[in-house]
C-alpha cells in the first residue's frame, strides 16, 4: 500500500474516531454588517460608532465567539459606507443580505434607518440602528418586530435638555432653534413638553434647514429676544458652527448655551473658550469618576478601559451607542441558541425585557422597541482651556436624566 493510500486512510479513521468521540469541527463565523456613512456630513461621527461596534465583536471574539448549540461561534464584521444616501444605503444593505450578514446595525442618517427599518419588516433580520430615530418611527406597526434601537428618538433627546434647564438650571425664559426637519421638530416638541410641564416660557422660536453655515441672523433674534436660556438642537459639524458663531457674538455673556444632544467630537471642534460653560445632554461621557451611582462610574471606566486600549482615545456617545446595540444583538442569537432573527427578538424581549448596558447600568427594552435607561443621558457642562487637564478632558457630568418619565408614552405613540 503505499503512503498516500495509507495517508488518507488514517485521515478517514480519525475523522470517524472524532465523530464518534464528539468531536467536531469549529462552526464557521458568522458575518454581521455595519453600514455607516463614513464620508460625508456625519463621517466623524459614523467613525466612532463603526469603532463601538467593532469592538464589541473584539469582546465576544476573545472569549472564543458566541456560546451557540454546536460551540463557540466567532463573529465578522462587513463595514461598509452608505454615504448618508437613500439610494447608496439601501443598496449596500442589499448587498450585504446576499452576502449573508446575520445581523445589522449601523446608520447616523435618521431616515436611512427608517427605509431599511421597512425592508427587515418584510425580510426578517435583526436590525439595530445607532442613530436618533424619528419619534414617528416607534408608532405602533412601524417598527420591525426585529428592530431593536438602542439609542431613543429626539423627543427624549429634547424633553431631557428642557427638563434639565428649567428644573436643574432653574431658566425660565427658553429661545429655541430647531433644525428644519424631523430631528429638529421632535427635540422642539420634547422642549415644549418640558418647559409646559416645569413651567417655563418660550420667549422665542426659529429654525435652519442641515448644513447651515452662517447662523449670524438667528443669532440676532436670540440676543434680541433675551432669554435666560438658548437650546439648539444642531449636531454634529452644524453644532460647531453654532458654538462658534454664539460665541463669537458673545451670547454667552447675556444667557446660558445649551446645545440639546452634544458628542466629543462636537467638542473637540470648538476653540476652548466656544466649550466653556455650554451645557448639554450626552448620552454617555466616558469620566463619570465623581458619578454618584457608583456601579455604573465602575462599568463606565471599564468600558473606557477596553476602548483606548484599542483606539489610543476615550469612547464618544455614539460609540457607545453601537457598542450597546452589537452587544444586545449578540445577546439574543446565544439567549434564543439561533440566528433566526425571529427567535433571537423574542429572546431579547423575554423577561421584561431588561439587560445591563455594561457600559452606563440597567436598561430594558420597552413594547416599541426602544431601549428606556436609568441613565439615559448625561448633564454636561464643558469645560474651558483653565479646567482641562488634557486633551479629552472636555466637560463634568453635572447631573443626569433617565427612566420611563423621559420617553414618549406608550400611549401616545398607539400602544
């Protein structure tokens, strides 16, 4: 016989010893896709939140993949850009499908999320946005039963910015600036709520389509109109031309700034003195060291931890936003022992729905699908050149916001 012949028999007889002794080989990884508008208006944000996710496969991947039925499955994650683009994103969620992701998550761009959000309704696959979705989105029938958003939608954003001001600031005369679209309209709507409810007055109304440049005109009617306190629901590099801008003109000196829904990279756009003693909602900021809660400054820190060892830098809002989502999405294939997306929802949804964050404590997922936080966002104040410490020391945590009295009733929203 010779020793090819006698190769591949030996090979035969262990491969049937395996078996036999239940041995078996590694399952193959799993893909899930992170589609994110990595050029384009929202690209330094849609980096953080592609790094957040990545990392949470890195975290599942150390401990040897997922603990499924036939062993430990590891995970792959397919990045792709959507350009914040209908057309671009849908396309590569397409894809992405053909290439057969078992999950989704991803989006900065509100209304992307919201078409693909339509397209898992029809074609099951767990889907997990990292964006701000419209408040018209968690109505009764339109989110996909596979839909799970960790981050809530602008409403929230708003009320806890309006809730913050009048109640912990203590302001009573608000001039709000709303961004000409669903975003804008939905923080407006939850300031309003607020300020109803903590009885504080609107003094002053404007809006300003995405992607203003020059806010010098709005800025007059604010300073004219004197209120106590200036809320914009601007983000991202709209944000920073705001800051600035407020700044420049001094408005600063004549009222408090307080930008609704702040990120680091928001921040680390602005000249010290344009931070300084802005406040803001964040939803989560990596320093909570000096955080009453002490449970949660400890998961915090250990977040961060895992984090700058990867990156060189501290976590951002939206990273830990996807980081979150990846994780739950990764909790219902090993709860549900499936990747039926189906199966791994119902599995998310079990016992009330409730889960820990490991990032900023307990959360639970409420009957829309939105996840309801006790800490859902963070009171900020940012800090100027004197007070930071180095170069991602940008605001202190003065408080914080959360539960179910800062989401929209289920109610409200048809359930």
């Amino acid at each position: 016989m010779n020793k090819i012949l006698l190769r591949a028999l030996s090979l035969a007889l262990f491969s049937a010893f395996a078996a036999k002794a239940g041995y078996a080989a590694d399952p193959a990884p799993i893909k899930v896709g992170i589609l994110l508008p990595l050029t384009g208006t929202f690209a330094a944000v849609a980096e953080t939140q592609r790094d957040g996710a990545l990392l949470a496969i890195d975290v599942v991947n150390k401990r040897g993949g997922l603990n499924m039925p036939n062993g430990k499955v590891k995970v792959e994650g397919v990045v792709a850009d959507d350009e914040a683009k209908q057309d671009v994103g849908v396309r590569r969620y397409r894809y992405m499908v053909d290439e057969g992701v078992k999950g989704l998550g991803g989006q900065t761009f509100a209304p992307l999320a919201y078409a693909i959000n339509a397209m898992v309704h029809k074609d099951p696959l767990p889907y997990f946005p990292v964006c701000v979705m419209s408040k018209e989105a968690f109505e009764k029938g339109k989110l996909s039963p596979t839909t799970f958003a960790t981050a809530y939608s602008p409403w929230t954003v708003g009320y806890m910015a309006g809730q913050a001001a009048v109640k912990t600031l203590g302001k009573k005369k608000i001039f709000f600036l709303a961004r000409a679209d669903s975003f804008g309209w939905d923080i407006r709507d939850g300031v309003y709520a607020a300020a109803k409810e903590y009885g504080a007055e609107i003094v002053g109304y404007d809006e300003l389509s995405l992607g203003t440049a020059d806010y010098t005109t709005v800025l007059q009617k604010v300073k004219a109109a004197k209120p106590d306190v200036f809320i914009a629901s601007q983000f991202a590099a709209d944000a920073v031309a705001l800051l600035k801008q407020a700044n420049q003109m001094g408005l600063n000196k004549d009222m408090t700034i307080f930008n609704a829904f702040i990120t680091n990279t928001v921040a680390k756009g602005l000249p010290p003195e344009a931070l300084e003693g802005v406040y803001a909602m964040h939803y989560f900021y990596y320093d909570l060291d000096n955080f009453p809660d002490k449970e949660v400054a400890k998961s915090a820190k250990e977040f961060t931890n895992l984090y700058r060892a990867k990156y060189g830098r501290p976590p951002d809002a939206y990273a830990a936003i996807a980081y979150i989502a990846y994780l739950e999405m990764f909790r219902g294939f090993e709860l549900s022992k499936s990747f039926d997306p189906i199966k791994s929802s119902a599995a998310i949804l079990a016992n009330g729905g409730n889960f820990n964050t490991n990032v900023k404590g307990p959360a639970q997922w409420r009957e829309d699908h939105a996840a309801e936080y006790k800490y859902a966002a963070f009171l900020v104040k940012g800090k100027g050149a004197k007070e930071q410490k180095n170069e991602w020391d940008l605001f202190s945590v003065i408080g914080s916001a959360g539960g179910n009295q800062v989401m929209p009733s289920l109610k409200s929203l048809g359930y």
